[in-house]
C-alpha cells in the first residue's frame, strides 16, 4: 500500500506498521515540514512537499500513475540507507517543494539509488 505523509498528523497514522527507524525518519521530516510550511497546507499544492512510503513495486507504479512521479527517472537530491530494508531517497522538484521517498529495497528500483549514497 502506498502512503502518502504531509504533516506530523498524518505520521501518527503509520506508527506500528513500521520499524522504529522508519517511524522515526517520517517523523522528523514531518515536523520539518509542519515548522516551516505549517501543519494546515495542501501538501500537493503548497510548499515544502511530502513523504511517501514505497513497499513493493505495485506501490512504484501508483506514484507514478497517481502523482506522476517516476523513479526510474528521477535524480536524487539525497539518498540515505535508514536500515538494511530500507533507503531514504529525496527528490528536489523545486526550491520550495520535496519529495522524500521512504523505499524499501525489496523493490526492484531500489538498487538504482544505491549509486547515489
């Protein structure tokens, strides 16, 4: 399943279904966001962007086909290995507006960010 994480509400939703250091970095960037770009923001339309959380490779082709962001294609601003399981990849599409993507690596697309740690 696709998660899609705006504002530190939203994060308190995921807790439990993750482990603790994937729970954690959502949870930080979260507060980021919520402190500079405010918890009430259209977190599609506004900015400073959101996190998303990539499981298997159905949820690489919803991002796409949903929020038209392709992984094959994009180049990471920063890439970051959370855990043996799971890599941050963030993707900067404006100066005011970012995607972090929480990926973990049983994903086949995994492999192409590995280049960028």
């Amino acid at each position: 399943m696709l998660y899609i994480i705006g504002t530190q509400k939203d994060s308190e939703m995921i807790k439990g279904l993750f482990p603790i250091e994937v729970i954690s970095e959502i949870t930080n960037i979260s507060k980021i966001l919520n402190e500079n770009y405010g918890s009430d923001r259209d977190v599609f339309e506004d900015d400073g962007g959101y996190i998303c959380i990539i499981e298997n490779d159905n949820d690489v082709k919803e991002l796409k086909a949903k929020y038209e962001l392709d992984l094959y294609e994009a180049i990471p601003e920063y890439c970051a290995k959370l855990s043996d399981e799971w890599l941050n990849v963030f993707i900067l599409c404006n100066n005011e507006f970012g995607i972090n993507v929480i990926l973990s690596t049983q994903t086949t697309i995994s492999k192409n960010f590995y280049k960028y740690m």
